[in-house]
C-alpha cells in the first residue's frame, strides 16, 4: 500500500540535511547533497531496487520488469535546492517515485518493463551557474565545459566530482540511448497558483517554457565618491540599475513572457568607491521559442545600447538556452486517464519553471504531473503541501505506472 505519511515524513528527512541552519539549501557535490543522496540510494535498495551513485552524483536506482534487461519507464526530479528552499521542490517527485515501487514490490508485482528512478544530482545550477546538470549526463548532452565552471570560492566542478568521490572521466558513461528509456514522467509541486484556484490536487502539464540565461559584464571606472563630478562619471552599477529596468520593461510588453535579473555583484564594492565593473544574470523565458529568441535580442539591443550611452565596455555572454520542451500527446492521454481513474478532474497546464525534463526530451517522450502547494509558493521556506495532495500525486502516478502502454 502507498503510504502518504511516509512521503511526508522522508521529505523532512531530507529537508534536514542542509547548510542552512534554520532553513534548507543544498548545492550540488556538497556533503549535504551527499547525505540526502545516500539516503534515497537507501530508500530504493528498501523499495526493491538496485540503486547506486552515478558518475555525476545521481541517485539511479531500477526496479526489473518481467525479465532483467528490459527498456525502463523512467521516474525522478531532484535533490539539490535552490538557497534559502522549500522541502518538496524536487524531492517530492523522487520519494512519490520510490513509494510507487515499494507499493509494487510489497505485492510482488513485476511488469512488461523496467523501471528506473533518478534523483538528479543537480537541476537548479546554484552551485555553478549552469542548470540541469544530471539530466544533460543522463540524456548525453552534457557539455564537457561546465567541468570549468566555477563556484563562489573558485573550485571547479571538475574538482569538485573529484572531492565528492567521483571520476569526471566517467560521466560519459551515465548517457542512457535513445530506446533505454520508453518514456519519462516526472511529478512535481506546481509552482504556481493555477490548481489552488480551481480546487484540484493534481493537473497534467502540456509544456515546459524554454529559457535563455545570460551574463553580462559592463566595466567602467572605479573613482572616489567624493571627488569625481556625476558628470565625469562611467559608473558601472548606474548603468546595470538601467538595464535591469529595460530588462523588466520589456518582459512586461507582452502578457507570455518574463524576465530576471536574479544576481549582481559589483566590483570593488566599497561604500566610497564607484563601481567600476559589475556582472549580473538575465533569465528570459517564454512558452514560445520565437518569443523568446525576439525579447533576448531586445535585451541584448538595450543592454548595449545603454552601455554606449554610459560609455562603459559591454560583454554579453550566452550561459545556457533550452527551447520549449511539449509533453507527449500520447503521454498525456495516459496521464489524464490515471487522473479520472483516481477520481479526480482533468486539469491541464503549463510549466512556467523549467525541469529535468527538458533535458531528457532528447532521448525519450516525456510527460509531467503537477501536484497543487499552497499559495503556489516555491522557491522559499514557505512551499507547503498537503498530505492528502501527496498521496493524490502518488495514486496518480502510481496508476499511470502499471496502465503504462507504448503507442499503437
């Protein structure tokens, strides 16, 4: 039997393995990310599976089918967090995951497939700026040069695989084929408000927005705040403030689109001194790929423009681009059948977040169960669900798990 208490309870297991006191952040390659890593690896090998870290610190765990060797129905999300986190973002999805094969296993159900789970080891890209890490290595689509990223103290990722007991080398070597992997479902909180208002636990995504990332440096002169006149001035951060204000503006022109600045830090950073560099982020998404490659170039026109004006040096940099990523019609259908079995109504939606998902469609359909949190807040200490919401996303999935059918 599916047991809702217990996926509540391993969530705050979980949540407890943090770097912030009094809160929850864990990065990825860190030793919390380590403890929460092993006690899901403990939690598959209990459920029935065999379970093991992979080379870029996934928890992959399998559940064989009829017979050893066959493709797998692939389940998971993640277990780093973002700083500052709330409990379900990610982890909700792979401990429902593993209580779906503890349900299976406790009746010794075996079924025409495999299944395998992926606690991915990072999807929120705190820790080194670039996102999706465990899915890309899992998909085969990992760049080789996010082993030079960098961390706030200057370690690279490359060492910190090494720290963390990994071989760098190997991460080849986690790529599933196109084939390995028959689908790929993910469930997760919603991250927005949309189920709350309509009173339903769960609902059926159609899509994940595709996302741009981007760095900008704009360097100028550093002076003293006393002697040089305002209009003398090549000051970095007043020409950051306004860019972060076009960059709002123009994600407020359309309805669809939204833009961040979600970091800045200006260099030398002393009350006295005019910045003379500073470095911030843009995040644009949109459900549109030609939306959003027309308001990245606007943003990219406006930053430099405002850069010409200011007479400060401009350097844009691309860190990272996903296009939209469509769930599977077929994938879909089934999922809606799983959410009416359960006796639920039917709800589909969009993702405005982005998921490992986004990552895996390139080797395999894939599909996505919201579950409602309250408020739809995430992202923040106070992401909350209900313990009846968990047990209604883990009934769901569990149901879509063995009426799971390839397409005619």
């Amino acid at each position: 039997m599916l047991d809702p208490a217990r996926i509540m309870e391993r969530c705050d297991a979980l949540a407890r393995h943090s770097e912030l006191s009094g809160g929850l952040t864990r990065v990825f390659l860190s030793p919390e990310a380590r403890a929460a890593t092993d006690k899901v690896l403990g939690w598959m090998r209990e459920a029935g599976m065999q379970a093991k870290l992979d080379a870029i610190g996934n928890a992959a765990g399998r559940y064989e089918g009829e017979r050893s060797g066959l493709p797998c129905l692939m389940l998971g999300s993640h277990l780093d967090t973002v700083r500052d986190a709330g409990r379900y973002d990610g982890m909700l999805g792979v401990i429902s995951a593993v209580e779906c094969v503890q349900d299976l296993n406790s009746r010794k159900k075996r079924l025409p497939f495999a299944i395998e789970i992926i606690g991915f080891g990072d999807e929120e890209g705190v820790r080194f700026g670039t996102t999706l890490l465990g899915s890309r290595a899992v998909a085969g689509i990992f760049d080789e040069k996010s082993l030079e990223a960098k961390d706030h103290t200057g370690k690279t990722m490359r060492d910190a695989l090494r720290e963390f007991g990994l071989d760098p080398k190997r991460i080849p070597e986690v790529a599933r084929k196109k084939g390995d992997a028959l689908a790929y479902a993910e469930l997760h909180i919603e991250q927005g408000p949309v189920l709350e208002a309509e009173s339903l636990p769960v609902g059926v995504v159609t899509a994940i927005n595709g996302f741009s990332r981007l760095r900008v440096t704009l360097r100028g002169a550093a002076g003293h705040a006393g002697t040089v006149p305002m209009s003398l001035r090549r000051d970095a951060l007043a020409g950051a403030a306004e860019c972060v204000l076009a960059i709002e503006k123009t994600a407020r022109g359309h309805a669809e689109l939204v833009g961040t600045v979600g970091r800045i830090e200006a260099k030398p950073g002393a009350i006295n001194v005019i910045p003379g560099e500073v470095t911030f982020t843009v995040d644009v998404r949109a459900p549109r790929d030609p939306l959003k490659k027309h308001a990245v170039a606007a943003v990219r026109s406006q930053i430099e423009k405002i850069s010409r004006d200011r007479k400060l040096d401009c350097e844009v940099e691309t860190l990272q681009e996903f296009g939209v990523t469509t769930c599977a019609p077929w994938l879909m259908e089934q999922m809606d059948k799983a959410v009416a079995r359960q006796g639920f109504g039917v709800r589909r939606l969009p993702s405005g977040a982005g998921h490992d998902g986004m990552a895996l469609g390139a080797i395999t359909d894939i599909c996505m169960l919201f579950v409602r949190c309250k408020g739809g807040i995430s992202h923040s200490p106070l992401e909350s669900i209900t313990g009846e919401d968990a047990a209604a996303g883990a009934k769901v999935l569990l149901d879509f798990v063995e009426h799971f059918q390839l397409p005619a």
